[in-house]
C-alpha cells in the first residue's frame, strides 16, 4: 500500500494495474520534481523532498531515476513536451493569420512555474559537470520544437529572407520577458511589447 495524499490520489494509483501504477507514480514523480525545482530551487530540490511531495518512498523514486540529474532533466522535459501539446491544442485549426494571439500564447509558455524550473535547472547545469551535457541537449531539443511550433503558427516561410530569424528573436523576446516575470508583475508591459511584436511579424513574415 503506498502513501495516501489528502485527496486520496495514492490510494486511487495503487488499485491500477502494476503498469498503469507505475507510469502513474513516474508521472507524479516528474511533476512534483518539476513543482519543487521552481519553488526550492536546485539546492531544495532533493530525490527525498520529491519524493515526499509524489506521496512515494524515496527507493521507488529512485527505481525510476537512479540519480537526481535524471529525475530533474526528465521532469523539465515532461512538462515541456506537455506545454508544447497544449499550445498546439490552442490553435488546432491553424492560427488563422492571428499572430498577436500567437505570440501571447508563446509569452506565457516562458512565465510559468516550467520556466523557472527550467532557469534553475540551468544555473544548477553551469556549476555541475554532470548536468551540463544533459541540459545542454535537453535545451537544444526543446527549443528546436519550440521554434517548429512557432513557425508553423505563425505561418511564416522560412526560405524568405530573414524569416527563421525573426522567429527565433520572437522566442528569446519571450525569454526575456520570463526572466523579468520572476521579479515583479510585469503582465502590462508584456502585453504592449506582445502587440508591438504581433505588429513587427506581420510586416517582417507578410
């Protein structure tokens, strides 16, 4: 019997079969390391307190991630395949040439609780050996899909002149503007600065 949560959730995972059970436990693994990484940083976030927080022992925790390095890098690539499926969910008919609804939608993925896991996780990659080769690919594989949505969302024509790179400024526009969300509320200029973009892309993409 394992660990029983407020709302009974455990319980609920342990009367599925032992497969279900263990894609369960491993999905509330990746999401309670994910939630610990943005509220604790790197240096809070340990397999035990991630494992306490997923109602789960810390040894079937590291059944499924031996170390601590793959437990975080799997949780912040999980969440991030997760978002990219719902931004694609926003817009499952195409955009319809509504680009300033586009980039908001962009903007937010880069002011959420991902992106501020994400940002530890990188500070973490920058002191440790063993991290940083796993991030780097990480982040080079999340942000090639990134840029794959953003252009075909945006309907832009790579083979134009100047097109990728617009797309791609657009993005660490959005990152930037994360990275000053973690400071202060910072939802009004965004929103003029998301309407300035939507304007620039319409005249840069046609």
């Amino acid at each position: 019997m394992g660990a029983v949560t407020a709302d009974g959730s455990a319980e609920r995972v342990d009367r599925l079969p032992k497969q279900d059970r263990s894609r369960a436990t491993r999905q509330r693994l990746l999401e309670a390391a994910v939630a610990c990484l943005a509220e604790h940083g790197w240096a809070g976030s340990t397999v035990s307190v991630v494992a306490e927080r997923a109602g789960v022992s810390r040894g079937a925790a590291q059944h499924h991630f031996p170390t601590r390095e793959d437990l975080f890098t799997a949780a912040v690539e999980y969440v991030a395949e997760e978002r990219s499926t719902a931004l694609r969910a926003l817009f499952p008919q195409g955009a319809a040439g509504d680009r300033r609804a586009v980039v908001s939608a962009l903007v937010d993925l880069y002011t959420g609780p991902l992106f501020r896991a994400a940002l530890h996780l990188w500070v973490a990659a920058s002191n440790e050996e063993q991290l940083r080769p796993r991030v780097t690919e990480l982040e080079a594989r999340v942000g090639r899909e990134t840029h794959r949505i953003a252009v075909d969302l945006l309907g832009a024509d790579e083979s134009r002149s100047g097109a990728r790179e617009t797309v791609q400024g657009l993005l660490d526009m959005a990152r930037g503007l994360g990275l000053a969300n973690l400071l202060t509320d910072d939802t009004g200029r965004r929103d003029r600065v998301v309407a300035q973009w939507a304007a620039l892309l319409d005249q840069a993409l046609g």
